[in-house]
C-alpha cells in the first residue's frame, strides 16, 4: 500500500529524460536557395535532448487516486491490527485448550488410581467368594474404559500444546497455568436500570476503535475515491513538454540556434466507446459492495 502510494505520487511530479535520437533519411539532390539558414537537407542528423513532461491537469484523477492511496494505507493498517487481534485469541483459545485438556488428564488419572483400587479390592473379594464374576468383569471394564479416556485425553493434550507452539512460535514444554484474575462482568445483571446504558456504550465503544469495523470503513472510502478517479477519465488533460537540446548535428542553422522549446498540449476526450462509462460503473458497483460489508459487519458487531 505504502509502495502504491509512491507511485500515486510520482504521477503528479515532472518526468526528466536524456534521449539521443539518431535520423536518416533518402539524399535529397537539391540545391539550397535563400531558406537555406532554415532546412537541412543532410541524409543524417543526430539530436542530444534533456525532455522535462509535467502534467498539470488529468481531470483531478491524480488527486483522487491519491486519496485512495492513503485510505488504502490505513485500511491495511487496521487489517494489520486485526490480525494481531485474531492471532492473540488463537493462542487464547489454544492455551485455554491445552489447560482444559490438562485438567481432564489430571481428574482422569485420579478416576484410573481410584478404579485400579477398587478393580484389586474386588478380585480380592472374588477369591474369597464374597464378590460375583460379573462384578469383578464390570468394574475392570469401566476401569478400561477410565484408561482409554486418560490416552485419549493425553493425545489431546499433545496436540494442543502442538497447536500452541505452532501460534507462538516456540516450543511449548513447559507446564500451563492460569494465575489472571477474572475480571467483574462488565454489563449488570437483567433487571438493572443501568444494563441497557451500559450496552449502548460498550456498542459505540466497538464501532469507534475495533480494527476490523475501522478496516471497512476504510475500504468504503478507498472505493469512492476510485470513483472518483474513473469519473476524471471524462475531463480532459493538460500537460506541459519542454526540451533543452544539448547537441545537434547536421541540422539547419536555424536549428543548431535553438536551445529550448516549449510546448502545451490539451486532450479532450470526446469518445472511447463506452469504456470511461462501464469503467465508472464498474467502480460504482464495487463500492455499492464495500457499503454493503461495511453495513453487514456493523450489524455483527452489534
């Protein structure tokens, strides 16, 4: 974006340019009279130039475009912002994963400890005739299952410790814990005067500072900008060429005696079979779209 916005404004400054342009022509077997001092008739000529080109009026298009180079900046600002603000809850949910995992495996290895108990005390009573054979098969079949559970949960934990390195970056061995403080919620309880209030605020909240909404309105205003510049195609341009000639050779002698030259060139645009239009309503749609997402997702974000 920032690249873009460099080019939108080298558009507006003058283009200087060294060029060498070596002619020839057919020989011209004709005998100068008194315009002599004014044409060459020389087979052969060779100009050295410095070329300045400044536009000075392209229908305000290199204003606009401008424009949305900077609205364009500062919608991928906040697409930057929102990616760090996604990332962050990626590893949030990933960290809170592995230590719900964590905690299973803890409760699971208590339930396993607690069914290997009570598996050996029933075998015991078995071999003394207190217990029956299907008593003893139940117990050690639920004391399997506990065990399955305990893999699997152990695998789970695995993979979401994976799933948190591969957020963080780094390797993640260490054991996880939560030590912050969960705050007061921030809306009061149904009933409360003060709860629709207290919504209302936190809804402007949202829409003056989350990154994605500002994003969007961004993106609206870049679009409108574009159709701005699609409609400049209508006007028409002035530019202003100049010429410093450093070196002629073989020229007239009028030629040879100028050092500059100066030149305004005006263009109208009168047709280009409708492309100028559909461009413009090419641009009209897309921004008719962003006005569309930018409306959806304040409906969300409500």
């Amino acid at each position: 974006s920032r690249l873009l916005r460099k080019s939108s404004t080298a558009e507006g400054l003058p283009q200087i340019t060294l060029e060498d342009g070596y002619y020839r022509q057919e020989t011209v077997d004709l005998v100068p009279g008194s315009s002599a001092n004014a044409f060459s008739f020389a087979d052969n000529r060779n100009e050295l130039r410095v070329a300045l080109t400044q536009p000075i009026f392209h229908g305000l298009r290199d204003r606009y475009f401008l424009k949305y180079t900077r609205s364009n900046i500062e919608a991928s600002l906040h697409s930057l912002e929102e990616a760090r603000r996604a990332l962050y809850a990626s590893v949030a949910e990933s960290f809170y994963t592995a230590l719900q995992r964590q905690g299973e495996i803890e409760a699971l290895e208590d339930t396993v400890q607690l069914g290997r108990e009570r598996y050996r005390e029933v075998q015991a009573r078995n071999e003394a005739g207190l217990a029956r054979r299907t008593e003893v098969l139940l117990v050690k079949s639920q004391l399997e299952e506990n065990e399955s559970s305990l893999t699997r949960a152990r695998n789970l934990l695995a993979t979401a410790r994976q799933q948190l390195a591969y957020w963080m970056t780094v390797s993640v061995d260490l054991p996880l814990q939560d030590d912050l403080p969960l705050p007061e919620p921030p809306v009061p309880a149904t009933g409360d005067p003060a709860q629709e209030a207290t919504i209302q605020s936190m809804i402007e909240v949202a829409k003056s500072s989350r990154s994605d909404l500002l994003r969007q309105e961004k993106e609206v205003e870049s679009a409108r900008n574009q159709v701005a510049v699609a409609r400049g195609e209508h006007l028409p341009t002035l530019d202003l060429s100049g010429n410093a000639y450093l070196d002629r050779t073989n020229y007239s002698t009028f030629a040879q005696e100028t050092d500059w030259s100066a030149e305004l060139n005006f263009t109208m645009p009168l047709f280009d079979g409708g492309r100028t239009r559909a461009n413009v309503l090419s641009m009209t749609s897309k921004q008719r779209q962003a006005e569309l997402s930018y409306s959806e997702l304040l409906r969300q974000v409500e």
